[in-house]
C-alpha cells in the first residue's frame, strides 16, 4: 500500500513520462494484462492512455489492470492512468519509495 507521500513522488515522475500503452475500443485483455506486467518488471512506473472510444471508464481500466498484474494503482487523471509495481529482479529497481 502506498503511502500519499509516495504516491505524490510517483505522481511527479511520472508527469515526465509519455504514456507507453493505449486502450481502444477492445478494452483491456490478457495480452495486453502480459505486456503490462513485463513493462511494469522493467520500468516500474508506467502511464496508460485511454483513448476516446474505449468502452471502459479509465477507473474500470485501472482496477483491471491493477489486479490482473499486481501494481498498484498511482493515480487516474482524466484518461491517464500511472500504475506502479516494484520489479522483482534487484538490478531492474530503479525507484525508491523509502520515506
């Protein structure tokens, strides 16, 4: 559970970044659940876009993918969702959350 600390640092590293993933009208499936998890173990932070015509409420997507890759959800600005999931692998973390 992030604490709201951590969730503000994460907030503000993540408005640098561009989101890497977008969700259309097919909304979220298990492919894209696995391709989030392996960019979850490999950048931890990452920033979702979800497009106009998705079917699925950013908040709904959110959920979805939280639980189906086991991050946690940051923050759902708008259509902007940023997920966070420490990596697994010691060498792949590269951000500390120690407050």
């Amino acid at each position: 559970m992030l604490t709201s600390k951590q969730r503000a640092i994460l907030r503000s590293i993540a408005s640098q970044t561009d989101a890497i993933f977008q969700i259309g009208k097919g909304g979220v499936g298990d492919a894209m659940c696995a391709s989030l998890k392996d960019a979850l173990e490999a950048r931890e932070l990452i920033k979702i876009s979800v497009l106009e015509n998705s079917s699925t409420a950013a908040r709904e997507a959110a959920e979805e993918i939280a639980s189906a890759t086991g991050a946690e959800v940051v923050a759902v600005i708008g259509r902007k969702i940023i997920l966070f999931k420490q990596a697994e692998k010691e060498n792949n973390r590269n951000i500390s959350l120690q407050i």
